[in-house]
C-alpha cells in the first residue's frame, strides 16, 4: 500500500465534503450565499493543493520552503505544551466519521444546532476537555453562525428536517 495512502484518503474526503456543502450553498439567496462562498472557495482551492501535494512528491518538494512549520515541527511543540495526545496511530476511519459527522449533523439538524452539538462532542470527546468548558465553548462558537446571518439578512439559518420533523415545523 503507498504510504501515502491514508493522507490522499483524508485530503480527498475532505475536498469531497467541501464541495458537497459548497454546491449546498448554491440553493441559498444570493446574498446568503456570499459568507459560505467566502470561505468555500479557499477551503476547496487550499484542500486541492494539499491533496496535489500528497499525490505528486514534485509539487510537495516545490511548496516546502513556503512553509513556515513543518509537521513535525507542530508535532513537537504539542507534545512540549500539552498532555494531549496527538493522535498518531489512530485509524483513518475514525478521522474519517468525525469529519463526516459533521455535514451528516448540518443536514439533519441545520447549521447552528450542528455546530453546538458538533462542537461540544469533539472537544469533550476528542479534546478531553470538561463538560463545562465544552458546552461553553460550542455555545460560544454557535452564537456567531446564529447571530451573523440573522444581522446581516434579517433571517435566521434554516433549521433541518430532523428539528421540524421533531417541533413540527
């Protein structure tokens, strides 16, 4: 098997999903649709270098002296900072459904329930960190994704079909 393979696996399935939720903001109006355009269109242009980069070694040994800190580098510095673990060993898979829980939680739920429970779950069941402090941190990230397009377009975010099936909606 190549080497490579589980990081060509990752960077493919994220570019995949990033496309996905990108061609998912085509059904917004136009002018909802410009804040995720924003951040899709150099989430998908930086995704397919990293993806170029772990299917072509040449363009690997081109984009390395722009970088400012090697993996390793990051690596080091956590293992020096914090008891957490990096996650070397861990299965591609199990990277994989964390990843996919996320669209798979947007499409259910709708984007700020998502964002919530996706963030409370990671950073207490990833992260490790308390229940306390996770819960804080995932209202803390959703009060923006709920309070921005409500201010900037006079509507909230849609919920999912989950949340009206359950509120009747």
């Amino acid at each position: 098997m190549n080497p490579r393979g589980p990081a060509i696996l990752l960077a493919a399935t994220f570019l995949a999903t990033a496309l996905a939720l990108w061609v998912l903001t085509f059904e917004l109006n136009p002018l909802a649709r410009l804040v995720p355009m924003a951040v899709a269109i150099p989430t998908v242009v930086l995704l397919a270098l990293e993806l170029a980069r772990d299917l072509a070694p040449g363009i690997n040994r081109m984009l390395t002296p722009y970088e400012r800190l090697s993996l390793d580098k990051v690596e080091r510095l956590k293992a020096t900072r914090h008891a957490v673990p990096t996650g070397r060993g861990q299965p591609a898979g199990v990277v994989v459904a964390w990843f996919a829980l996320a669209p798979l939680l947007i499409v259910l739920t709708g984007f700020v329930v998502a964002t919530v429970v996706y963030s409370i779950a990671f950073l207490r069941y990833k992260a490790r960190e308390s229940w306390s402090r996770s819960a804080a941190l995932g209202i803390a990230i959703a009060l923006p994704v709920a309070i921005l397009p409500l201010a900037a377009t006079g509507r909230p975010l849609t919920d999912g079909p989950l949340l009206r099936w359950i509120f009747g909606g």
